[in-house]
C-alpha cells in the first residue's frame, strides 16, 4: 500500500473518531454496525446484519440533496461491506462522482474508494479518465499524488497514452512526492506493456541522480525489471552505481534511511542486485564493483539480520560478476560463519552461498564437509531440502553412490508427492550419469520404483528393461548373463513385498518373461505361477494383465521351442479363461494370439520367438516384395488398383486432368439421365446386376474425388427409351459451369488410371540403442561404525573426496546405442491368390427370376461352432490338449462350453471378441 493510501486510512480512522464524540452526528450509528457485527455469533447472523445495512443504503443514497459528508460516510460504509465479501455495485457510481469534487478530503476519499472498488477492466474507468487528467494538472500537489495513486490501480494498457504526457511533465515537479508517484506510475506503466514506456529510458537515468534519495530509490525499483529485459542498454550505468552505493556505505544518505544503524540497507541490497546482472561476463564493469564491494564485506555488520542480509546479497554478486580470488576468499569466510550459526535462517543462506561458491572453486567445499554433514542431518526439513540440492550440485563420479543413498533414504521419509518426484527424478539423472555398474543402476532404480511408485515416468522402466536387454555391451556374454540372472533374482526377492507399485511389476513381468528361464536354475512352471501371483495383487490393472499375458506366452514358446512340455498350474488355465471373454480388446488379442502360437510346430515358434532377441534388429522389406505375386494375380482378375493417398484425398486432381487433355478426353460431370431400368431375362440377371452395380461403384468414385475419369461406356439408348430422358435443351442452367454445352457427349472409351499407379510401403525404422558399461558382481554395502565422529568423517570423505586418496573415477555407465546388434531374417511367404468374388445382385431388379440367397440359421452356426471346437480340441498339439485337460480338471474357470456362453454374453453387452473359437491367425503365411 502506498504512502499516500496510509495517510487517507489515518485521515478516516481520525475523523470516525472524531464521530463517536458527535460531530457527524450519524457517524455513531456506523461504529454501532461495526460493534454489532463483530459480536456476531454465527455467519448467518453476520449475514443478517450487512444485508440490513445494503438495503439502508440503497435507500439513503439515492435521496434528494444528500450532503457531501454524507454521502462520504455512505460510500465508507459501502467499502466496509465490500470487505465483509458482499456486493456494493449500487454505490460505485457515487464513489466515482465524488472523485470530482473540489473539496480535497471528499477528492482524496473518493480516489480511495475508487481504487478499492474498481480494477483496470471496469467499464467505470472511463469516467474517471477526464477527471484524472485534470487533477494531474491541478496547482495542489496533494490532488496530484492522489491521481498518481489512482493511476497505477486503475490504468490499464488501453488508456496508457491518455494521461502518459502529463507524467512525464510530473518527473520534473518542485516536490519530491509527486516526482517519487511519477516514476512509480512509469514503472507500472512497463510492468503492463514495456513499449509504451520503452522511449522513456533516458528519463528514468536521469532521475537516477535526483537530489531526494526517495526518488532515486524508486528509479532503482524500475532500473531493476528494465535490466532483466535488456541488459545492453544500460551498461553505461555501472560507474553511477557504483558512485550511490559508495555514498551509501559511507552514511552519506540522511539518517532518517538508517535501520538499526545499518545506512539504507534496502538501496544497498537493490543496487547489488542491479550490478550482479550488468557484471555478469563483463571484466570490466565487474573491476568497477570490487572496491565497493570489498568494503560493503568491511563495513557490515554481522550481528543483525539486515547486515546480515546486506552479506548474503554481496557474495551472490560477487559469485555472478567476474571473478577476484581475494574477494571470493572473503565470500568463503562469511559463508563458513554463516553455517557455524546456530539460526537456522543464517544456515540456509550458508548452503545457498556455498552452491554458488562452488560453481567457481569446487575446493572450497573441502572445508565445510562436517557443517554440510550435520545440515543434512538436521530435523528442519527445508534445510535439508536445500542441504540435498546442494549435494546434487556436487555430485561426481567418485561420490554419486554415497549422495544417491541419502537422496533415496530422504524420498523414504518423506510423503509430499511433489517433493518425492522432484527428488526422484534427480536421483534417476544421476544414477544414468554417473553409475559406477550396471548392477549398481539397476538396484537403484528398483528402490526408486518400490518407493516412488507410479511417480516415476515410464520412459524410465523403458529405459531400465533395455538396459538389462542389452547387457554390458561389450560382446561378453557371461557378464550378460549374470547381469540377467542377478535381476532375475532381485526381482524375486522383490515379490516377497506386500505392495509394489505397477510399474515396477510391469518390469518384473517382463524380465521374468524374457530371462526367467534362462539360465535353468527354475523352472517354467515355477515363473508361470510367480506371474500369476503378480496378477492376483492387481486384479483390475488391465495394462499389467497385459504383460503378464505376454511373459507367459514367450515362456510356452521358449519351452516347446526346446521340445519341452509345459504343465499350466490351474490358476495360469483360469486367468487365461477369464481373459477370452475380458472387456479389453487388448487382453483379448493377447490371450487369442497365445492360444495360436501353442498350435504352432516347434520350428515355426522358434523363428517367431526366439529366445534372448528383444533388442534384436528386423530385416523389413519395405517394397513388400513378396506382395507381387498375390497382386498380380489380384490385378488379373479384375480387382482394382491401388490408389495413393494423394490421389485419395484429390491432391493428384492436376496430375490426373492433364493425362485425359493429351488423350483427348473430357473430365466434365456427366448430366445425362440414367437408362431406364428393363426387366431382364433369368438367364441374363446375373450379368446385368455385374454390369450396373460395376457402373454404380464408378460413377460414385468420380463424384467422391476431384478425379473425373470416365470409367465404363454405355450402350446406345434405344428408340423406347427415348421418351424417358430428361430434357435440358433451352432450360437455364442454374449450378455448375458456365461453359457447360448441353451437346457434351461421355467419352466412350474409358481411361484405364490403373498403369499409373503403383503400390508402395513404409516399415518402421530400425531401433538400435543401448547401455555400454561394465557389469561387475553385486555386493552388499558395509553398515556404517556406530561411532558418530568416525561416521561423519568417512561419510565427509566419501562426499568431498580427499587429495591424498583420489582415484580415477570409473567411467559412467550410460544408455548408448549398441551398433553389433544381431539380425532376424525374414522368410517372406506368398499368399495364395484369392477365388473370384461373385457379382452382387442387381438391386433395382425387380424381377421375381432374381439368384436365390440361401438363408442360414445362427444357432445352427453357433451349434457347429461349439462342435467344431470340440473337435479340434483332440487334433491340437500335445501342450493345447494339456491346457484344456487342465481346464477340465481345474477348481476355477469355466469349461470351453462355458467360455464360449461368456463369449456370447458380452457380445449382447457390446462387447465384439475376435471370434467364437481361436482364429489360425498364421493360416496365410505358414499355410
């Protein structure tokens, strides 16, 4: 609130005062409503009380001839009311004709009110323009101060340029006070749009040396927002700066700026931010500040929080301009005082201090490690938030384990989720920099999974599973392979817990789907049920059903593939059931595409599973080359090419127009009516339908695309079909061009656009990225020496390091793309070519000599349907013949009958499954 605002709430307070002695004589009434609103007893009694006093003064305020004072105290009591959160709308209107008032206490109250009820937008603010501008001109430098006040509340971009000339002839004014509200006024003026005000740089360097130090620390407040905008323009300043802070520290300002005997410490503080940011890479402006600043560190004092203050903002300038080790010795000194203290407050601008000391000399750290130490241990929790940042800052090679176990012991303790993932997502981005071992990043990220939870992003579980797909990197496989049998471990110990978040089970399932069986220390039916197990913790998260579908299906092929039997334990054969009916089309082509694959033979599993090739290049024959015979033979029996996109959606319309000009065809619409329809004979019903219905689809493409293309010719119109035409000659046409000819005849050779065009595919790239470090043994980390003082120097000494024991640090194990990633060919196939489709009927063929469609029964189909799988039950496989003897056998889930009874249930729901029994989805390519 500004100054002249304080002064209008005194003037108020004095004259209600004045009021409970009688010299208002209704002014007792208003302190009464006050009284009896605070010894309300309840909110609705309070509500009582203001909507009483609003209906009061809609009626005293709209009288005849109210007196000025008033109306004064009517509009006082109608801010009183907009404090209590009710609605004064009635009286703004009267609030805004007080501010033209001559009297000076009814112009000041009426400005005050003003700027208490209205904001920049109001549709009020219009009326008041005039006045403002007037008042800005007035002899009386209080009726001015009260229009600057008003300015800044009320101006918005809109009505900036009315009332900016008369500010800027008020930066010149005799008294100090309406100089100060002009500058301010400006200020608040590029604080809401910077190019109105953008011309006006020059004036505000000129206040900056006015006599009255009110005003220049007012230009200081400006000067500061400009210079984040723009830094180049105001270089120049750094000499004048400099020259104030000077004056400042000396005590040359009046003592009335003093606070506890510290000289103007708030200028202090605003110039040393003013210089942080134009000696920032300059040596030369910064070579200006140092002699200043060295005596600010002198002079201070330290034993108050303001000359404290005035230390902490001079060694966050002295770390920002360019560097002078004797300065930053000194910055080093007041940060080392301030983490000895015993207020917390001084501790934490200790820690903030060192962060940026130790971008400059990372040695300076060595010093303090038992005070960092001890911060970290501290029971302030924004302390040891703060203490933690700067261990993130620090983090290195050498001390990344020790710095990650404190980040991750401190995400166990806590329980806001905000700070539980921003610490999690430091401790993952050091974790992938600095990781000493793979094995070391991937028990890191399971106890970031099993304690963050789902706040981890997915990109990380990505991140992690490729990585123990990859393995080492380095083309040794028994570091691989104990890589992946210690994961396959560690994630069984994992299960052990009560409750694991869904993404860390994602990455179970998926490891012990691919590496599970691998090293044969257990067996497939023990995985399958650790799989089960996963599900039965999470019953309703269809997208884990989903990768637990998943790992069990690549468990199967991997076993049959090494022409072993897997015996499915009765919980696997009851999920498996249950999911052939799940609302999830997702788990329903999982469980469809699993039952498919058991039928396969051992060879063709092999080839589509193979074990260990999750990160394995694709060989993609993006020309479908083994396409070409089945569309050859496609194209010789009469089916249609294939059409681009472009040509789809009309972009080839240009293209395709200029063929028919050089063949000399026309590409306009046809007008002509359709042949009258004629009963065909029996025997020729069926060529006729094929004639018209071919016809039909063409003249529907030429009007469904910019392409207009003659496609199939007509037969000369008989004599008795002649009366049926319609007749256009001599009617004025009223759509299409204007150079249409009524004599346009269709072309009777059509255009074959087939030779055009050709059929082309896009495969997916190749993905090829993976993690090269070394993959030593895993081994417990030793439990720390009960003694304290030992404990704080071995943990001081594992943070900052020591000269005499520096070791090289281990190169850091990091996600990168593994370029001798080996190949899985492809074994194209030809589909056999398709039978000829039969002609479609002629639906305008009326006739009764129409092709008979025989009818068929549904529940003679469903019954074949249940037959058929029956049947085929007893000619699968060994391993679908124990699946579904299992299932007969099993406590839970349904018979096959009744999965297909849940099949056909939800089809009535709306649920669409891909079909009553397993589909051969491998028919065509392996036939």
């Amino acid at each position: 609130m500004s100054f002249t605002t304080m002064e209008q709430l005194k003037t108020i307070g004095r004259e209600l005062a004045m009021g409970s002695q009688g010299v208002w004589g209704s002014s007792k009434e208003f302190l009464e409503l006050v009284k009896t609103i605070g010894e309300a007893k309840s909110k609705a009694e309070e509500e009582r009380i203001v909507l009483a006093e609003i209906e009061s003064l809609k009626r005293r305020i709209q009288e005849p001839d109210v007196p000025r004072k008033k109306m004064k105290e009517y509009i006082m009591r109608l801010v009183y009311v907009e404090m209590l959160g009710h609605d004064a709308s009635f009286g703004y209107i009267h609030a805004v004709k007080m501010t033209h008032d001559d009297n000076l206490l009814l112009k000041r109250s009426g400005y005050l009110a003003v700027t208490l009820f209205l904001n920049e937008d109001h549709d009020l603010i219009i009326l008041i323009i005039n006045t403002i501008q007037k008042d800005l001109k007035s002899d009386n430098y209080l009726v001015c101060c009260a229009a600057l006040t008003a300015v800044c509340r009320l101006i918005n971009e809109e009505t900036i340029p009315a009332v900016l000339p008369q500010i800027v002839e008020l930066l010149n004014h005799q008294k100090e006070l309406v100089r100060k509200k002009a500058v301010m006024a400006l200020h608040r003026f590029f604080q809401r749009s910077p190019s109105t005000v953008s011309h006006l740089f020059p004036a505000f360097q000129e206040r900056l040396c006015d006599r009255d130090p009110s005003v220049m620390s007012a230009v200081l407040c400006a000067l500061y927002d400009m210079i984040l905008v723009n830094v180049k323009p105001f270089k120049h300043l750094v000499a004048s700066l400099v020259s104030i802070l000077k004056q400042a520290v000396e005590h040359r300002l009046p003592k009335s700026y003093d606070y506890h005997r510290t000289p103007a410490p708030f200028v202090q503080i605003k110039l040393l931010k003013i210089l942080a940011l134009l000696g920032t890479g300059d040596k030369a402006a910064s070579e200006n500040m140092f002699n200043v600043l060295g005596d600010i560190l002198k002079r201070s004092d330290s034993t108050s929080n303001i000359g404290n203050a005035i230390l902490y903002e001079c060694v966050r300038t002295l770390t920002s301009i360019y560097t002078n080790p004797r300065l930053l010795q000194n910055a080093a000194e007041i940060t080392a005082k301030f983490l000895k203290s015993d207020n917390h407050n001084l501790k934490y601008m200790g820690i903030d201090a060192l962060g940026r000391l130790i971008k400059i000399t990372p040695e300076c750290a060595e010093n303090h490690q038992l005070a960092v130490i001890d911060c970290l241990e501290d029971p302030d929790d924004t302390l040891k938030r703060k203490t933690l940042d700067l261990l993130y800052k620090m983090t290195k090679a050498n001390n990344v384990e020790v710095i990650v176990e404190r980040m991750v012991e401190y995400i166990r303790n806590i329980s806001d989720n905000h700070y539980k993932t921003e610490i999690s997502s430091r401790v993952i981005e050091l974790a992938e920099r600095y990781a000493p071992s793979n094995q070391w990043f991937i028990q890191t990220m399971n106890q970031v999974f099993e304690i963050a939870g789902d706040l981890v992003p997915q990109k990380v579980a990505h991140d992690l599973m490729r990585l123990i797909a990859e393995g080492a990197g380095e083309e040794d496989e028994d570091a691989d392979s104990h890589l992946r049998s210690s994961a396959v471990q560690a994630y069984l110990q994992i299960l052990k817990e009560p409750k694991l978040p869904s993404i860390l089970l994602q990455v179970i399932s998926w490891v012990l789907g691919e590496y599970g069986i691998a090293d044969g220390s257990h067996s497939a039916e023990f995985i399958i049920g650790k799989l089960c197990d996963i599900v039965a913790t999470r019953p309703g998260d269809d997208k884990l059903k989903g990768y637990v579908v998943s790992a069990i299906t690549k468990i199967c092929a991997f076993e049959k593939a090494a022409g072993q039997t897997v015996d499915l334990i009765p919980e696997c054969v009851s999920f498996i059931e249950e999911l052939y009916a799940s609302h999830s089309t997702d788990l329903q082509q999982r469980i469809y595409e699993f039952h498919a694959v058991l039928k396969l033979d051992r060879d063709t599993i092999a080839s589509i599973l193979p074990m260990d090739a999750s990160c394995e290049d694709i060989e993609v024959d993006k020309d479908l080359s083994f396409l070409n015979s089945f569309v050859e033979s496609a194209l010789a029996n009469g089916s249609r090419p294939y059409l681009s996109d472009n040509e789809r959606r009309g972009m080839g319309a240009m293209t395709t127009l200029a063929s028919n000009n050089d063949a000399g065809t026309s590409s306009l619409l046809r007008f002509q009516p359709y042949e009258k329809p004629s009963i065909p004979e029996p025997a020729a019903a069926l060529v006729t339908a094929s004639h018209y219905s071919q016809d039909a689809i063409d003249q529907h493409d030429i009007y469904s695309s910019t392409i207009t293309v003659s496609t199939s010719s007509r037969a000369p119109e008989s004599s008795s079909n002649d009366g049926t035409r319609l007749k256009l000659e001599g009617v004025q046409k009223k759509w299409g061009r204007p150079t249409y000819t009524p004599e346009a005849q269709v072309p009777k050779n059509p255009i074959n656009i087939s030779d055009s065009v050709k059929v082309s595919s896009s495969a997916a790239g190749k993905e090829a990225s993976s993690r090269n470090s070394s993959a030593p043994p895993y081994t417990e980390r030793k439990q720390p020496s009960q003694e304290i003082s030992a404990e704080k120097k071995k943990l001081a000494a594992s943070l900052f390091g020591s000269k005499a024991g520096e070791t090289k640090a281990k190169p850091a194990a990091k996600l990168q793309q593994n370029g001798t990633s080996k190949k899985a060919p492809a074994k194209p196939t030809s589909p056999p070519a398709p039978a000829p489709a039969p002609p479609p009927a002629d639906l305008l063929d009326l006739s009764d000599s129409l092709p008979q469609i025989p009818s068929v029964d549904p529940v003679d189909q469903l019954a074949d349907l249940i037959s058929v799988d029956s049947s085929a039950a007893t000619s699968t496989t060994s391993l679908v013949e124990q699946v579904l003897d299992a299932g007969k056998v099993a406590t839970k889930g349904p018979s096959p009958q009744a999965s297909l009874q849940k099949d056909s249930v939800s089809r009535q729901v709306g649920v669409t499954p891909s079909g009553g029994t397993n589909p051969d989805l491998f028919k065509d390519l392996f036939g």
